[in-house]
C-alpha cells in the first residue's frame, strides 16, 4: 500500500476492524517514511457486474462513477463524505444483492434516486434533473409536486 502522502510503499497497520458498512475491512496505517496516518479500506474482490447502457452498450460496474454522481448532487450541502460512503456502499450491495452478471444504467439510477431523497432532497433533485434530463421548470415542478404533498400531507398529521 503507498502513502497517499509521501507514495512511499512502506507502511504498519495500527488497526484492523470491520467497517460500518459490514462488507469491507478498515485499516489504520502509518506510514513509516513520513510517520503520517491514512486508512484504507479493502473490499472482496465481486464478481464482475456488467452495465447494459442506454445505447445498448455494455461496461465494467464502477462505484466511483456513483459516487462522483452523489458528490456533485451534494455540492454544498450538509452531508459528509463519510455519508456519501455509506450511501454508495448501501447502492452497491442493494445492486449486488439483487443482480448477478447485468444490470441496466435506469435501474441505478432509480435506486440512486430513491436513496438521495431520504438523504437530502435538494440532491435528490439536483441528480434527479441531470438523471431524467429536465428540459424546463415544468420538470422541476413535475418532479417537486409529490415532494411537496407528501410533505403538506406530513405537517396536517402532525398538527
């Protein structure tokens, strides 16, 4: 492992556990050229998970291409990368577990969907329009009117 440092591919492990997500070890490591601290995560190897793209094309699953997509949607919000992990750990074992060899991008997407809007409802929007490709404000509108009755809906009951 190199230091994400120094590049130095020396280093001790001072912890070992599992992660929160449950499907990766976390380790503790220190350098022993620059004695700074990084952690670093190790996953099983998976078998590999096709993606059928909308052209027909298909290419290796990519979780950073997930995360990317989060990440741009959670540009300025209140949410930690530390959430962004565990939202994309959450969608790649949902897809795991779900499919063995295929999966199409539309499927992703909803499921990305669906778990930005309990996290934080203005990246789920953001990532909503690049996703469903909002042409105007009427998509925007289309796309926010359940949100807004739902959450009407939430405050008579409460009231």
């Amino acid at each position: 492992m190199k230091c994400p440092y120094c590049r130095i591919d020396q280093d001790r492990v001072l912890d070992s556990r599992a992660s929160d997500d449950g499907l990766s070890i976390r380790r503790r490591r220190e350098c022993l050229g620059c004695k700074r601290r990084f952690t670093t995560y190790e996953r099983p190897a998976e078998s590999p998970l096709k993606i059928i793209k909308k052209g027909g094309g298909r290419e290796p699953f990519d979780r950073e291409k997930i995360r990317r997509g989060i990440q741009r949607a959670c540009w300025k919000r209140p949410i930690s990368d530390e959430q962004i992990e565990t939202l994309v750990t959450h969608i790649e074992a949902e897809l795991y577990d779900n499919f063995e060899t295929e999966i199409e991008t539309r499927y992703i997407g909803e499921v990305v969907l669906t778990n930005l809007k309990t996290l934080d409802q203005v990246a789920y929007v953001r990532f909503a329009s690049v996703y469903r490709d909002f042409e105007d404000m009427a998509d925007f509108v289309d796309e926010l009117e359940p949100m807004l009755l739902e959450s009407r809906r939430k405050l008579g009951q409460e009231a």
